[in-house]
C-alpha cells in the first residue's frame, strides 16, 4: 500500500524537532481528521532556507510527507520553496494511496504559513504567496 519511501520516511523521518528562534513558524491543522503540522524555518538575509524542522501530530502519511518536505525545501531560496507543492512531496515519496492524499496538503500550506510568518515578521511581500489557511480542510474535494 505505501512506497517504501514513505514507509522509510514514516519510520526514520528527517529534521524532527523545532529551530529556537525560528525565522518562520507556520501551523496548520485538518479539523476532519484531527491532524496538526508545525514547521519552522531558518532563513538568512539572502532568503535561502538554512535550517527547517517540524513536528506533526498526525497519521504516517502525514509524518512522511513532512520529512519529505522538509527535505526538499532545505537548501532553497524562497521562490524555490513556495513552488514544491503537495504533488512534488507525493512525487518525491512515489506516491500515495488516494485517500491519503489530503495528507499531504498539511506540508504544502505550513511551508507556506511559515513563509508567511517570516514575511509579515521582516515587513516583506513574498511574491506568489497567498495569506494561508490555519485550516486545510476546507480545501478538499
Ligand atoms: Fe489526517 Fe492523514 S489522516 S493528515
């Protein structure tokens, strides 16, 4: 049913924890299934992402999508950053089942509150980026 790199990064996920002085926080949450992700990002004055960590309250997919997107942001400019979406994670993870894919929504739109954290922090536009939703559930379907 799930890939083994979902199954590798469900057992082994990757930067588990939180940044002190994050220069972004973002969380969000799905009110169906009850689950909440929380990413923190290090960015330094050329607006790549020097650090990332996060800690998510919720099912396997859930977990390894984050480990996943957490990896693939780390390293990366901003503008690079906002582009991985919920597909890139999934494609990165080959794959989930259908009805795990709402899963991995929660790593797309907390990359996206912590970018929007760190903007409104630092009085900045992020181009591209839109006010994200503390709730993903509305997005389904
Ligand atoms: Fe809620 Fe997977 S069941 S995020």
């Amino acid at each position: 049913m799930y890939s083994d790199k979902v199954m590798d990064h469900f057992t082994n996920p990757r930067n588990v924890g939180e940044l002190e002085n994050a220069s972004g926080v973002g969380t969000v949450g799905n009110a169906k299934c009850g689950d909440i992700m929380r990413i923190y990002l290090d960015i330094d004055d050329n607006h790549i992402i020097r650090d990332v960590k996060f800690k998510t309250f919720g099912c396997g997919a859930a977990i390894a999508t984050s480990s996943m997107a957490t990896e693939l942001v780390k390293g990366k400019s901003i503008q690079e950053a906002l582009e991985i979406t919920n597909k890139t994670v999934m494609e990165a993870l080959d794959g989930l089942p259908s009805v795990k894919i709402h899963c991995s929504l929660l790593a797309e739109e907390a990359i996206h509150a912590a970018l929007w954290d760190y903007a409104t922090k630092n009085n900045i536009e992020i181009e591209g980026l839109e006010k994200p939703k503390n709730d993903i559930h509305e997005e389904e379907n």
